[in-house]
C-alpha cells in the first residue's frame, strides 16, 4: 500500500540523517521505526492485560462463578 508521509523540516532531517548514517534508505528507516513502535504497541498491552489480571485475580475470579 502506497502513502504519503508529510514531515516537520527537523523529522524529514532526521531521517534523512539517520538513513545516512546507516547507508540504508529513509524509507526502509522508516518501515523499520514502524514496525519497532507497533510491536512494543502490542507488547506493551499484552503485559498490562497480564498486570491486571493478576491484580485483580480474585475478582476476576468471583465475576466468573
């Protein structure tokens, strides 16, 4: 799927900066940033799921009977 990304000056810098830096190209930098801020999107729920449901066990528990 093709989009368009519209950057400040100092974002579109920045990539560009870091895809130079790593001689690897701004777009490939950015699907990469991309898929490391979703999966700790998706890490990052699953352990607060996981936090309260060991917090509140016993309630989960008395809800379900």
């Amino acid at each position: 799927m093709a989009m368009t990304l519209r950057l400040t000056d100092e974002e579109a810098e920045a990539l560009r900066q870091a895809a130079e830096d790593e001689h690897r190209s701004m777009q490939d930098v950015a699907r990469q940033a991309i898929r490391e801020y979703t999966a700790r999107r998706e890490v990052s729920f699953a352990e607060a799921v996981d936090f309260v449901v060991r917090r509140d066990a016993e309630l989960i528990e008395r809800l379900g009977r």
